[in-house]
C-alpha cells in the first residue's frame, strides 16, 4: 500500500516535471494544435475517481492524509478548504511539495475534484467551483 503509493507519486512528479519543461505554447501553435500532449492528461472523470485515481496517492483514503518520508496535510475537516479559490490555487499553482495537477486536468475535472473534497470528508462547503472559475484562475 505505503509502496504503491510511493510508486504513484513518483511516477505523477516525474509526469508533472516533464510537463513543466514544455515550452509555453505560443498563440499561433495552440490554434493549430492542443496546449498540452494529450498523453500527459488524466482521464479519468467524475470528483470521486479523480480523488481515488490521484490525489488519495499522497493524502490517502478519506483524505485522512500521512506523515512518512512527506508530510502530506489531511484534506478531511480541512478548514482551509472553506474558500474555493484557495484549493482550485493549490491545484492550478502547486504548493511546495504539492504537485501543480490542475495543468494536466481540464477545468471541469479540475472543479468535480475540488468539488468532491470541498462536500466530502466532513467537509461541508456548498458553494461549488465552476469550470469557468478554474478557466479565469489559471496561470
Ligand atoms: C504527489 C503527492 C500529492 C498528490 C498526488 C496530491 N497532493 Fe495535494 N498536497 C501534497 C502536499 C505535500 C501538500 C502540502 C503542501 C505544503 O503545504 O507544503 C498538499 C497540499 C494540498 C492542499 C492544501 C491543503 C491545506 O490545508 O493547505 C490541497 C487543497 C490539496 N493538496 C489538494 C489535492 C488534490 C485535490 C489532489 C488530487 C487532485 C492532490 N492534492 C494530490 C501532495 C500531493
């Protein structure tokens, strides 16, 4: 489990650096062809099996988070999770140790994950992030 997960992250830190060496696409390039290789996207849909499928990899099941070779903070009763922008940042941006994920999500996975943490794992925040907020927030 604690070595699948170790294997996971790595394999997702090796996949995030490779996409921040990718030049920044220019405007003429992006009309012609996607931003991003398609190859360097999750697929999976839905806030649950994108939680399951990634981000449980580093804060565990039920979001209870770990302390082992990293320290990765618990989601569960994340009182920091009350403002929307601010986990939707941490997506988009990164945060130290916390990979920028959102650049290989498209914003609708981006907003059904922050969704699915923000209304689970005794978290109870109603106000939903909507595809276009993450589209205004990113870099
Ligand atoms: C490679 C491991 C890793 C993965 C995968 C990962 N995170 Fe993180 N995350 C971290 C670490 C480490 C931090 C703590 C960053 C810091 O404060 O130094 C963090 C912090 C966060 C925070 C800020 C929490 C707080 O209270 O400040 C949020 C929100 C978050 N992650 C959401 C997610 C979501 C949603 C996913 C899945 C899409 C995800 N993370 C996947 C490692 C990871």
């Amino acid at each position: 489990m604690i070595r699948s997960s170790i294997t996971r992250t790595i394999a997702l830190l090796l996949a995030t650096g490779a996409a921040a060496q990718e030049p920044p696409p220019t405007k003429a390039v992006a009309s012609a062809e996607p931003a991003m290789s398609t190859g360097n996207r999750f697929t999976e849909a839905g806030g649950e099996a994108l939680y399951v499928q990634i981000c449980a990899a580093c804060h565990q099941a039920g979001g209870k988070g770990a302390v082992g070779a990293a320290a990765y903070p618990a989601l569960a009763g994340d009182a920091r999770l009350a403002s929307a922008s601010y986990p939707v940042t941490v997506m988009l941006y990164g945060l130290r140790g916390m990979p920028a994920l959102g650049r290989m999500m498209s914003d609708a996975q981006v907003a059904e994950v922050v969704n699915y943490v923000r209304t689970h794992f005794d978290n109870h925040y109603g106000d939903a992030v909507a595809p276009e907020d993450v589209k205004a927030a990113r870099p």
